[in-house]
C-alpha cells in the first residue's frame, strides 16, 4: 500500500490527475481448500487511488487502505468480467482501465539446484510491453533473512518512453517514498520530485537572462537618443507621407505642449482615437513627452465597450478626429486633431523637445506608459497599466536580438489597442528604422512589399500568403498572439523563401513579449522559446513548485517586463501578481493562465489555457 501510495503521488504530480488508476495482481487463493493446489490463480485488480485535495502522506495511506480493503473484498471477481461489464472505450493501443501495473511479489523464492551445476534463477525479457507502464517488484532478504530492500524491474512502452526518463522516473519514485518516510504528515504537494541540479537547472539556468538595458529608461528619452543620431532618416511612411525623425519629433514636441495645457502629465491618461496615420504615431509620441500614459480606443469596438473602457480608466483628455469623434463617449474633454483652431495654435508652439519643467510632474521610469484593455477570461475588459521601463527593457532586448538590419523597415500592421504594436512602432523608432504605417496586415495584397520585419498573428498572415501572386518580401516574420501550426510555418516558408520565422509569446501584463524561439523550420510543433531579457519563466504547479522536464504545468513570469497591474482593480492585481519564491524581498510573478512544459532543449512549448479561454 505504501509503494501504491508512493507512485500516485508521483503520477499526480506528473499529470495524471487526481483518480489515479492501479492495475495489481493479486493471487486468488481465498480458499484454504486452494494452498496445496498447483495452478494459475491470479487475478487482477484496479486499485483507484483518491490523490485529490491536498492530504498528507499519512492520511493519503489511510485512504489507500480502505480502498484497498474494499477491492480484496471482490478479488475474486475476474478482471475480464469486470471489462465486460464497464465496457470502456476500447483501443489497441492501451490496456483497458489502467495503463499502469504495480505488483509486490513478497511470497518466498524458492532455491533452484541442479546436481553438479551452479545455477541462478534469471528474468527473461520478453521484448515487448503488455502496459504503458509495469513495475514488478520483489522484496529482498539479506543471507540473514532480514529485510534488505526492494528489487526489480520496469516494463515500458518504447513508443511513449526511453530508458533515461524511465530512470529518472523510478528516481523520483525513490525521492517521493524517503520524504513520506520522513514527513509522513506533510502535504503530498509538497513532496520534491526534482534533484538539487534539476531544479537548478529549471529555476536558474534556463532563466539566466539578466542583461544591462541598454536605452535610456523612459520611453520619449530613448526616441529623442535615436533623433540627435539620425534626424534626416525616414522615421514614419504611410501611404505618400513620409516624415523623417526630426520632423517627427518636431510635430510630436508641439502637440504635446498643447495637451500639457489641457491637464496631461505623468500618472495621468490621454485617451488615443487617432486614424492609422503619420498623424497616430505623432499622438502617440506627444502623449509620451508629456510624461501620461496614453490609452488606446479603437472604434471599431461596440459602443458599450468603449464608453466602459473611458468611464473606469478616466482620462483627463481624448485626443482624437471629428471623424472618430462620432464613434466615442461624450463625457470626456476632447482635442480634435482636424480642427482648424488645433491646427493654428499647433504652428504657434515651439517644436524644440520638452524640458522637464515645463511638466506638471516629473517622469520616472515607474510612471506608466500606456494602459491597454483585454477582456481576458472573464470577458468584462481590465485596464494594464504597462511602466516606462518595462517598455525600455522591451525594446533593448528588441534592438540588441533582432541585429543585421532586420529593424530598418517594419511594417506596422497593429492596432494600437493590442500590445504587439508597442514593439511595431517604437523598436524602430529606438534604433534608427522606419516604420510603414499600413491600415491592417491584408494592406499587403495586391501591392508589392519589401521590408525587414514583418509582425503578425499567425491565422492573419496565412490569409495573406494564401492569396496568388503575391509579391512580399521580408528578412524575418515574427509571429506571435495565438497558437502557431506547424503547417502555418511551412507555407510561410513556401511564399516567403529566405525568411527567418520566429514564435513569439507574451501576455499583455508581460509587456508584449515574453519568450521566444529560435529559427523555425516547420518540420516540428513550433515551441514558444526561452524567456527574453530579463524575463524569468516558471513552470509550477498547483503548489507553485517547479514541475520536471516534459510536465505540464502553469507558466509563471517574472522580471522587469510584468506590468504595475491592473487599473483600479486592486483585488485581481493581487490574485494575478504574486510573491515570487524564487526572487528577492518584494519580486513579483505573473500568472498567466496558460498551460506549458519544458522540452528536453530548455524551450517551452504552449499546451493551451487552464481555463478553457
């Protein structure tokens, strides 16, 4: 029963779940009239083991025993009767209620001598599996007849393990049964499975990311850095508008001196209702020189959606056209880019960049940015408010990784109110690139492209390459915002020849991106990667411990990309962001909701949602 106990434990904490299912076989001899009678009397039981909830070892055996009892009651039960009368789903590819076998052989081994000859009894192998799993086992006596251990050997399927993990396994095994031997009463969630060097391994050097940031700390600092490099490049193109930096900037300078006169200032939010356009990125970036955090509204969005989104967020200002004007709420103060008056008092400023004196506060690499909305699981939309720095650490990561000029022309496909397009548009823009604004990723159809990066989501772009004739050329695509098929990969790499294809993933209270893979070929599941810059991935389970290798468990984040949290919603901030047991004093980490596990290369790879989102 303690071995029983010891192996559900094991195979719940590696995903079997809580009705674990034992196959034992037991020996049938219920009647005395059977002990002196040569035959095959064994039967085999299904031993269900209740793992739920969080008992301890002590109490788990308690429960072991009963149920144990209960099933040598009925032993004599044939195992085919009871398959008959279940009548499961039946397969050839596994044995019928239970894919796992445990037997204790704990009856005397009789002596084998042949006159004149050493002999020994030997295992023969048979070469083939009858169960996913089998351990057949055998107490061991010392010449004394004391106890002396246990002794075996493990029946596996080749198709679904290889030698290594079932030795590992029985490792594990090993490590659960001398920690119940020594805490009986402590929680079986508790029990460590990893080695000192796995979980090293896990929570350190598969995390070890830390990097110097290599821009200035706020957001318009790091654009302003990129101006005084190369004032006379192609900053922005959209459509047969083109500005250079300098003129970005000078246009950005002005409005944001006017929406400072208006109340924006650090720790404040101005709501962005802008068309794609030159004009969007100039909004963006004079939202920022005044040291708020600008608030994305697309009005494509229902009506009752957005006038949600402006009521809980509370902006001092909406910057937006007399177009868009029609689609918004109307209890917000409002500056209409295409009035005349706006137009006239814009000429009239100054387009030098903004000193810090001239804002109502200071910013700091902890004020925020932007918020962004996502509906997330529950459906009723939540503010995240993303930091200056949490940006900056983005984008150096961005601009030190994607080297050899792959940031010098990227389109800008996304709408502002999803996160990707923080690194669309400001990646460039630290680093010298330009940035085509175009109205959605089928802008590409019918028109001849050639750019360096490319960013979309994965069923958008194959919409596009599906379509004849197409004439785009890109030095890498970075997809990322659902999960990515195999087959999507290999068409990408049939319409664009050449391409370097990475899987990007990130939630946005991550700050756009999190992990990311390495070149993608599309002859395998395409994995998430390995944690960005300064980012730390945890895969943990319900006892937020780390799961092994090829577990499946909740993916966790940690590092300076996490978000402040969510905007006026204090209880679910402290329910999503939690203590990190891995950091220091105060360290955060994110629970992201998604399902995942470490391959065997140190990259993650996306299962799907814990809860069904």
């Amino acid at each position: 029963m303690v071995l029983q106990a010891g192996l559900a434990v094991l195979l719940k904490r590696l995903g079997a779940g809580s009705d674990i299912p034992l196959g034992s076989p037991i020996a049938g001899r219920t009647d005395e009239a059977l002990d002196d009678l040569v035959g095959f009397f064994v039967n085999t039981l299904v031993l269900r083991t209740d793992v739920s909830g969080h008992p301890t070892f002590r109490e788990l055996l308690a429960r072991v025993r009963e149920t144990d009892l209960a099933a040598y009651a009925h032993q004599d039960v044939p195992f085919e009767h009871l398959v008959e009368v279940l009548n499961p789903t039946r397969s050839l590819s596994h044995h019928p209620l239970f894919q796992v076998m445990l037997a204790l052989q704990n009856t005397p081994q009789g002596a084998f001598a042949l006159p004149g000859l050493d002999s020994r009894i030997e295992p023969v192998g048979t070469g083939t599996s009858r169960f996913d799993l089998f351990l057949n086992l055998r107490e061991r006596t010392s010449p004394t007849g004391t106890p002396a251990g246990l002794e075996g050997f493990v029946e596996y399927s080749t198709d679904l393990f290889d030698q290594s993990t079932v030795t590992t396994l029985i490792e594990r095994l090993t490590r659960v049964l001398e920690q119940a031997v020594a805490r009986p009463d402590a929680p079986i969630t508790r029990a460590e499975l990893l080695s000192t060097d796995e979980r090293h391994q896990l929570v350190a050097e598969w995390n070890a990311t830390q990097r110097d940031v290599v821009l200035p700390r706020v957001l318009s600092e790091a654009f302003e850095a990129q101006v005084r490099k190369t004032p006379e490049a192609p900053a922005v193109v959209f459509e047969t508008t083109e500005l250079s930096y300098a003129e970005l900037n000078e246009r950005a300078n002005r409005l944001a001196r006017l929406l400072i006169t208006h109340g924006a200032a650090p720790d404040r939010l101005v709501a962005l209702a802008v068309p794609r356009s030159a004009q969007m990125i100039v909004a963006v970036l004079a939202v920022l020189k005044t040291g708020a955090a600008y608030l994305p509204l697309d009005v494509e969005y229902p009506a009752e959606r957005l006038a949600f989104m402006v009521q809980d967020a509370r902006p001092v200002l909406m910057l937006t056209t007399t177009a868009a004007a029609g689609h918004l709420p109307e209890d917000t103060p409002r500056l209409l880019l295409d009035d005349p008056a706006v137009t006239t008092a814009l000429a009239e400023l100054p387009a030098t960049d903004i000193d810090p004196g001239e804002r109502h506060s200071a910013v700091t690499p902890q004020s925020p940015a932007y918020v962004i909305y996502t509906s997330g699981s529950t459906g009723t939309p939540k503010g995240v408010i993303v930091t200056q720095e949490s940006v900056t650490d983005l984008l150096s990561w961005a601009v030190t990784t994607f080297d050899d000029d792959r940031l010098t022309h990227v389109l800008a496909a996304t709408s502002l109110s999803f996160d990707v397009s923080v690194f669309e548009l400001f990646a460039p823009l630290v680093s010298g690139g330009t940035i085509e604004v175009v109205r959605d990723i089928l802008a590409l159809l019918g028109r001849n492209w050639t750019g360096s990066l490319i960013s979309a989501v994965p069923s958008a772009l194959a919409q596009v390459i599906a379509q004849p004739g197409l004439t785009v050329q890109a030095r890498t695509v970075v997809l990322a915002g659902e999960a990515l098929p195999t087959q999507t990969v290999t068409d990408i790499h049939n319409a664009l020849p050449g391409t370097h294809i990475t899987n990007i993933y990130g939630p946005t209270e991550a700050t756009v991106y999190a992990t990311m893979s390495g070149p993608l070929t599309g002859t395998h599941t395409p994995p998430i990667g390995r944690p960005i810059t300064n980012t730390q991935a945890f895969v943990l389970d319900a006892g937020l411990a780390p799961v092994p290798a090829g577990v499946v468990g909740e993916l966790y984040l940690a590092g300076t990309g996490l978000a402040r949290g969510y905007l006026n919603r204090p209880a679910l901030t402290a329910e999503r962001f939690v203590a990190n047991p891995f950091g220091g004093p105060g360290e955060r980490m994110y629970r992201t909701g998604d399902l995942v596990r470490w391959n065997t290369s140190g990259e993650l790879e996306y299962i799907g949602r814990a809860d069904t989102q």
